[in-house]
C-alpha cells in the first residue's frame, strides 16, 4: 500500500516537469517566429523576392534562304516589339493601359467601321467609349428600350414555348442558336423567303447567307418556320435564355443606368444609335479597341507575353521605355523579323515562291504546341516559309530571370543559347529570277495597251525549271507584291485589299488552266502507242470533222490538207486529234459506246504519267491536283484530244514539257537544292547537312521512238510555217515548243505557250500562261511568245554556253541520274483549240 503511494505522488510532479519544459520549448518557438517575422523579416522578404526566378524563351532565328550562289534572300532583322503580359498577383487596368499605348503608338488601322459595328467590338472586348448624352438623347433611347424590354417573356413562360418560339427569343436576346436547319429546310426556307421578298439580287444574297442570317431573315420577314430542336439541345438553348433574362434590367430600372450601359442594351436589341464621336474620336477608339484585342488574345495562356505591336519606331520605344511605371505588365523587346530581298529597283522579289511567316493561328495551336512550340512563335504560312518549316525553325534559348515583387529584373543569366534554323539553298539564281519578274512586268503592260487586248486581261505567269533535273531555275507572276507588307502592319492594312489579296493565289499550283493545244504533244503520243496510227500516216484536213452529232471544226477555216503526227503540231491541228479519238473510240470492242469510260480512263493514266492531273511533288505547300472534267461523252474524248478538257496547273505543265524532253522521265520539281546548319556569322555558310538529288518519279509508259517524234514535231513549231515561228527565228540556239489557245466560254481566252532549249540536248524548259489575253482568232503566241523569247536570250546571257552554242545533234536521252522536272496549268471549257 505504501509502495502505491509513493508511486502516485510522483506522477503529478513528473507530468508537472514534463508541461513545464513543453511550454518553455513553444515559447522559444513563438519567439523565435516572432523576432524572425518582426525583426528579420523584411530582410528574408527581400532574400526571397531576390531569388524569385522565371524562365523565359529566347526566340531563335529562323535559317536564312539563299540563292544558288549565296545571295541571301530571306534574313532575319531585329526588331523592337511591344509585349503584355498580366503579373501573377497585380491587378492591371487593361482598357486605361491600351489607352495610353494609343497615345504614343502611331495608328496602324485604316479603315474603320460603322459605330454599330465600333460598338460592337467595345461590348466583345468589355471596353468602354467616351460617350456622354444629354438627358434629351438618354431619354430617347430609353424610350426605344422600353418597348423591346416589355416584350421579353417571363423566364417561367419558355418551357411551354414550341422550338421555334424558343429560338426566336434566344435571337432576340442576342444569343447564337446552333444550325436548326438540315439541307431540305435551308432550300425551303430560302425558296419562301424569295418567293416573299421578291426582290432583284437578292436570290443570289441569299445563296451565300449562312443558316443563322437566314433564320433572322426569315424572321424578319415574319414567316412561320416549323422548327424542331434536339432534347439536349432545347434544355441548353432554355437555360442560356433564362440566363440572359436574369442579366437585362426591367423597363423602370433603365433610369439607373449608365449610357454606356444603355449603349450594350441597345447593341443587343440591334438598335442603330448615333455615338455621337468626332472622327478622330473614332480614330482613336479604333486604335485603342486593336491594341487590347491584342493584349487580350483568348487563344494564349495568361503568363504568356502577347505581342502587342511589332517594329515599333524608335521614337515610340524611347516614350514606351519612359513610362514604363504608368504602363504595368507592358514590356519592350528585341526580335527578330523576316527580312525580304529586294531587288534593286526595290520592287517585290519571288513572291510565290519564298512565302511568309505569322503568329500560329488558333486552330492550329494545340498542333504547334505538341511539337514543342511557343504559343507567341511564328510559323512559315505560305510558301518555302511553310513547306520546310521544320528545317527553318530555330531551337529557343531559355534566360533565367531574377525579379522582385514589382516583376522588375534583378539579375538575367543565360541557361541555353537559341540555336539559329537551317538554311535553304536555291536552285535559282537571283540575278536570272529578277531579269524574268521584269520581263513579264513589261511585256504584260505593254500587251495590256494594245487595242487587240481584251480588258480582262489582268494577269501572267512563267514557269522554268531544268528538264534534266527538276529544279525550278525561276517563278514568277504579274501582278506580284512584296512579302516584306506582311512585317509591316500598316502598310499591310493600307494595301491589303488591293494589292495582297487580289494577288495572294499561287497560281502555279493553286489555279487550273485548260492546256488547249500543248496538249496535243500528248495526244499524238497515245495515238502512236495504242497503235491508232503510225507517224508517216497522213490524214486530211478539210477543217474539221464529223463527231456523233455534231461537227468539230479546226482553228483554221478550210482546213491544213494532209497532216501526219509530226505537221499536226507543228500547225496545231485539230482535224488530226479528232481522228484519233474517233479511232480511240470506236477500237475493235462490243459496243463501243459503253467503253467510252475506259477509254477516258486510258487518257488519264497516260495523262499521269507525263504528270497532268496528279500533284507533282514539288516543295510548296497545298499544291493541287488540277481540275478533272466529269463529263464522259463522245464528244467529250475529242476535246480531250485538243486539250479542251481537263484543266492543269501550271506547274504540273511545267513537268508535262520537261518530260517531254528528258526523253521521258517525270522529275520531281524543287526549288531546294541543298540544306546547311545555321549560323551566327551571315559571311559564314554553314556546314551542308542535305543535298536535294534529281529525282525520277517514273518512266512514262511510251516507247521512246514516240517521244522523239513528238520532240521533233515540237521543233518544227518554231521553223517557219510552225504556230511559234516568228517568236523564235534568229536565236543563236535551237527551240521545240506549243502553243495553245485555250476557249474559255468567256470573251477573252486564255493563251498558253510551252518549250524547251536548245533541242538537241535541253537544259531549259519554259511554260507561260496568260488567262484572258486573247480575243478569238488570235494567236497564242501573241501574248506569250515575246516573253518565252526574253527569257531564253536572258539566260543566255547571263550563262553563256549552256544554250549556244548547240551541241551536235543526236544527244537527246537521259540518263536516270540526271533527269527532268516541270508544271502545268490549265481551265476547264469545251470547244476548238487554236493555235
């Protein structure tokens, strides 16, 4: 018992100590805490805010592009960009921020809209405008709310609405209704609205209307339309027009509310209001409204810089720099920029063929951002920019930043250096390149004034490549403009409309052309190999022929008289075409007529093999196939003949003629003949990583006695009697070429002229397309041939010996190590090729 005791009376003691020694422990706690918080802690704030690191992308420079003898045609310049990004922890006043860049910022937007449409853009933006009634005109437009605010249902009245009632409410309050229409409904609907309207020009308006504009047409014009939305869809549609009701004040609650406010209730119901700006109010709004859309960009996360504007001033850096206190989140970088080559009468150089660079679009960024990716970086869109991307792109550098609480840098250290992009090599030579943009510039102008011109005319293309190779020697279009608009926002914006957009096409391998009568080299091809005809044998003329029902007539009037394969192209003759696809037709079978397809089927493969009708490989993005013709008729084979039926790019042309004189192997067309690693130093050429070879796409299925007849038949072309003889006579070198004359069904045709140089052994083939250029009766050659003839005594030239003078006759075969490539062009129509 007395041993318990004693044990018990211990235990407090102990448990006494223990608390004692506990507390004086978290009181050495707290007061430590509180002499590290209150004493120290402004200095371990500062430590802290010191070593608050970020790491930032160094945007790389992309490879240069280089001419064959290493003119730089495409570099990189630095530029200073307005960058604005949103600080974790401020709180940034975007509109006040955009509103004083646009003081400083010179203006890049010219044209400006409606105040509808200014309004418009305020609301999307979340933006305000400085606008200020007077009680008389806030009271008027209060008194035109008033009326469309009463005629609101109640939110409890939607769920016994029918669907159409239901998404005409949901329009009313501006919200966006998915496509209620299926195809049925949409002809119904436009077929009513028509019928109701009445009225001129209007029909094709509405052809072009996309289905939401429709529905409000048909509204508008109160026609009753018989609706039915998905279950889903309806509860959807419900619960968004419950929402908007709860958001629009009632009628008597209008006269709290502010004009700007007024201003959103009256854009939603699609009032007209006068905002009552001065022009260079509007000016400035405008300007103000482009900037924070751009600081604004949905598509980028928020710790993402967005560019806000790029090159800006000098001037405009020195005032941006300044304030820089009054402008949170706003930054001014160095970056680089695509740099255009200029040729020295500082007009647009290889507008097709070197293409541009611009942000990644937003569709496109989740793409871009697999691949490693920055969602600020720009991608080549168009052209060699876009086909080797991949071999142009830099690697990003990354800089480690040290910045206090404010975001102001502290200290920046380099982590990795940006590694610059590849360079291309050019298979083409600046010099050569230029000569022909000049070229065709004034040939094209000085055809433009002839009387004989008609007045579509507006535009010309020329194709030349190394049929033994495929490299594209030149490339050029008129009317052209300078890629360097696309660095330049405000120039952009000024001419954008009405000289980028009009000339943006590529035509040579986005545009179809109908080949006309170069076509023909082709023609008498299949003839000679399906065994329709032997090259001695005459057929006569007498200006045209009897096909099914109707009679095909040849461009000349009487007719040529006795032709064989070899006179049929050196005059363009129809009369002989037509007999071949007789014969073609009506081969020994069982009912012909019903074989008619394997017969056009038979066309294309030959077609395909010379490149016609395929895409061709060349190093372009989007290039395509051509257009085919549908119809399989009869009548249909003997345009085909003549070139009057499937239509071809231009650069697939190019590669038909190059064939055609390599002996008959199809080259795979580029314009890249050798890739090098970047470098640092623009003296220095980089180490060569990839050398671009001939290649042969295949051999085409024609015995080769055929091709030669064809090449001399197309050397005759340009000896007199030939369609081309004027334009050729007097060279110091030899020519083989085509002409044609493509009908159009419009006034004006199109005029197309194909060749190689010198005949015995080429080493320059050439197409050249003029759409509209001729009126009927002419030659193709008119508006063709003095261009051709240009550009061959250009290049000769400037390279002598590689065309004159001619090696001795005989050598006309390829090897398969050095072969050939080209493009074509053409449009479709039906009818007679002329000349």
């Amino acid at each position: 018992m007395d041993e318990k005791k004693e044990l018990k009376s211990h235990i407090p003691v102990r448990l006494n100590i223990l608390f004692v020694v506990v507390f004086l422990f978290f009181v050495a706690i707290i007061l430590r805490l509180a002499y590290v918080q209150l004493v120290e802690g402004e200095q371990y704030r500062h430590q802290l805010e010191k070593y608050s690191i970020r790491e930032l992308p160094i945007s790389a420079p992309r490879g240069r592009i280089l001419d064959s003898n290493g003119v730089v045609l495409v570099s990189n310049k630095p530029v200073y960009t307005i960058t604005y990004v949103e600080e974790q922890g401020q709180d940034i006043d975007e509109e006040q921020v955009a509103d004083r860049l646009a003081r400083i910022l010179s203006m890049d937007v010219d044209k400006m809209g409606t105040d509808e449409e200014l309004l418009k853009t305020t609301i999307e933006l979340n933006s305000t405008l400085p606008v200020s009634f007077n009680r008389q005109e806030t009271q008027a437009l209060i008194g035109r709310l008033v009326p469309k605010l009463h005629k609101l249902p109640k939110p409890s009245q939607l769920d016994s609405m029918t669907d159409y009632e239901l998404v005409k409410t949901a329009l009313y309050v501006g919200l966006r209704v998915r496509n209620p229409f299926d195809n049925i409904e949409r002809e119904k609907v436009m077929s009513m609205l028509k019928t109701k309207l009445n009225a001129p020009g209007q029909s094709l308006a509405f052809d072009g209307m996309s289905d939401t504009e429709l529905l409000k047409n048909a509204i508008s014009a109160n026609m009753e339309l018989n609706l039915t939305l998905d279950k889903d869809d309806r509860t959807d549609l419900t619960k968004e027009v419950k929402f908007q009701l709860a958001k629009l004040p009632s009628p008597d609650e209008l006269q709290k509310k502010s004009d700007m406010d007024l201003l959103r209730y009256a854009s939603l119901f699609g009032l007209e209001v006068n905002l009552n700006l001065t022009e260079q109010q509007r000016q400035f709004q405008w300007h103000k409204l482009s900037l924070l859309k751009e600081m604004r960009s949905a598509h980028l996360p928020s710790y993402i810089p967005r560019r806000v504007k790029v090159n800006i001033s000098e001037n405009e850096r020195f005032q941006i720099e300044e304030r820089l206190s009054d402008l949170p989140g706003i930054a001014v970088v160095l970056e680089p920029v695509r740099e255009i080559f200029r040729d020295p009468d500082k007009s647009a150089f290889g507008t097709h063929i070197l293409g541009y660079t611009n942000a990644i679009r937003p569709e496109n960024l989740k793409e871009y951002l697999a691949q490693g990716y920055n969602p600020v970086d720009r991608v080549g869109v168009s052209g060699l920019e876009s086909y080797y991307e991949r071999y142009l792109r830099g690697k990003d550098g990354i800089e480690e930043v040290h910045v206090n609480k404010n975001s102001e840098t502290l200290e920046r250290n380099l982590r990795r250096p940006a590694e610059p992009g590849n360079d291309l090599v050019l298979s083409l030579d600046w010099r050569f390149q230029s000569k022909v943009e000049a070229i065709l510039k004034e040939e094209v102008e000085a055809f433009k004034k002839l009387p004989s011109t008609p007045k579509e005319f507006k535009d010309a293309h020329v194709l030349v490549l190394n049929p033994k190779t495929g490299e594209i020697l030149a490339m050029a279009s008129y009317p052209d403009y300078d890629l360097n608009l696309y660095y330049d926002r405000k120039e952009f914006n000024k001419r954008y409309s009405t000289e980028i957009l009009p000339n943006e096409l590529n035509h040579f391998i986005n545009a179809a052309y109908p080949p006309a009568s170069t076509f023909k080299p082709l023609s008498v091809m299949i003839a000679l190999q399906e065994g329709l005809t032997n090259p001695n044998e005459t057929v006569y003329d007498r200006g045209g022929l009897d096909i099914g029902t109707s009679y095909k007539r040849n461009w000349k009037p009487g007719g040529h008289g006795p032709v064989n394969a070899r006179t049929a192209l050196k005059v363009s003759n129809n009369t002989y075409m037509y007999e071949m696809a007789v014969r073609l037709a009506k081969r020994p079978g069982k009912d012909w007529i019903s074989k008619l397809p394997e017969q056009f089927s038979l066309l294309r493969y030959y077609s395909s093999q010379f490149g016609l009708g395929v895409k061709t490989g060349v190093d372009l993005s989007g290039e395509r196939t051509g257009m085919p013709n549908p119809y399989k008729q009869y009548g249909n084979l003997a345009d085909a003949l003549i070139g009057q039926y499937d239509s071809y790019t231009p650069m697939q042309l190019g590669q038909y003629v190059s064939t055609i004189a390599n002996g008959g192997y199809r080259m795979r067309p580029h314009l890249v003949k050798e890739i090098r690693s970047g470098t640092t130093d623009p003296k220095q050429a980089g180490k060569t990583l990839s050398v671009i070879e001939p290649q042969v796409l295949n051999r085409v299925d024609i015995d080769p006695k055929y091709i030669k007849v064809v090449q001399e038949g197309m050397r005759l072309v340009t000896q007199p009697g030939g369609t081309a003889s004027r334009m050729f006579t007097g060279l110091p070198f030899t020519v083989a070429a085509k002409t044609g004359t493509a009908q159009t069904g419009r006034k004006a045709e199109n005029a197309v002229l194909m060749g190689y140089a010198p005949y015995e052994n080429p080493q320059i083939a050439f197409v050249v397309v003029a759409p509209n250029s001729l009126r009927d009766g002419t030659s193709s050659s008119d508006a063709t041939g003095h261009v051709a003839r240009r550009l061959l005594q250009t290049y000769n030239e400037l390279f002598p010996g590689v065309l004159s003078p001619a090696p001795p006759a005989g050598a006309t075969s390829t090897s398969e190590t050095e072969q050939p490539a080209t493009s074509v062009s053409s449009t479709v129509s039906h009818g007679s090729s002329g000349q």
